[in-house]
C-alpha cells in the first residue's frame, strides 16, 4: 500500500515536472504535503488539539521551505544561464545570494523545531526528522524507477 502511494505521487511529481513553474505544479506539491501530514498523524498519534497546532505549523514551515527551494531553483538556473553564456563576472551575488537562503532555511528549521518542543515530545520531533528524511528518499527512489521504466519501454 505504502508503495503504490508514493507511485502514485511520484507519477504526480513528474506530471508537475513536465509542466512549467505553474498552477499545475503547486497543485501537486499541496497533494503531496496533504499525504506528508495524513502520514504523520499517523506516526505521531496526537489528539485533536495537538493535530490542529502541529498541522498548522508543519503546513506554514512546509510552504516556506518550498519558497526558499524555488528560489534556490531560479538562482541555480540564472548560474546555469550565464554559465552557458560564458559570462565570467556576476557570479559573486548568486552565491553569496544562495549562502543567505542556506541561512534562512537553518533558521526556519531550527525556528519550527523549536515552535514543536511546545507541542510534541523529543521523541515524536524525532519522528517528523526521520520520517521526512525517509520520505523524501523513498519518494526520489520511486521516481528513479519510474524514469528507469520508462526507459527500458524505449528500447
């Protein structure tokens, strides 16, 4: 079941790719949050109001974290444009533009984790870190399969 989910969803995630940066794609990465949080109330057994903070919470970090990966997605592409350009000067910025969002991100993450000391135990904060990790590894391997399959069908 566990598998044919995240199928599921990696079929979502590369439909979204192979549209540009558009409704289409935000459409998918709500889905794909809305099963994060179902999966989660389900590792973490909260009650009610406990669900009510941590799901509010988690959805605002989650939204911020996918600004700060859209935002490091276009300075990456502006890099990669100049880069084929043969543009030698204006990388400085850039860089020093995605050290700051790396700085952001740290905050917001240690900023959450803190905000969830007040509603969950060290040991269900412990929960969401390796169930994320292990989300989003088990979400990228399942989209290298289905890139894999889709292969092997063309030759």
């Amino acid at each position: 079941m566990k598998r044919t989910i995240l199928v599921c969803l990696a079929i979502a995630f590369l439909s979204a790719m192979s549209f540009s940066q558009g409704f289409i794609g935000q459409r998918w990465r709500e889905r794909v949050l809305e099963f994060k949080k179902v999966r989660l109330l389900e590792i973490l057994k909260l009650d009610e109001q406990a669900s009510v903070k941590f799901l509010n919470k988690y959805t605002q970090f989650s939204k911020d974290v996918d600004e700060i990966e859209l935002e490091r997605e276009r300075i990456v592409n502006e890099m990669e444009i100049k880069l084929r350009k043969g543009d030698k000067e204006g990388y400085d910025k850039l860089i020093q533009d995605l050290v700051e969002l790396g700085r952001r991100e740290y905050d917001l993450r240690l900023g959450f984790y803190k905000e969830l000391k007040q509603i969950l135990t060290e040991q269900q904060i412990a929960q969401v870190i390796v169930f994320e990790r292990n989300f989003r590894r088990e979400f990228m391997e399942t989209v290298r399969e289905m890139q894999r399959e889709r292969m092997r069908r063309r030759f």
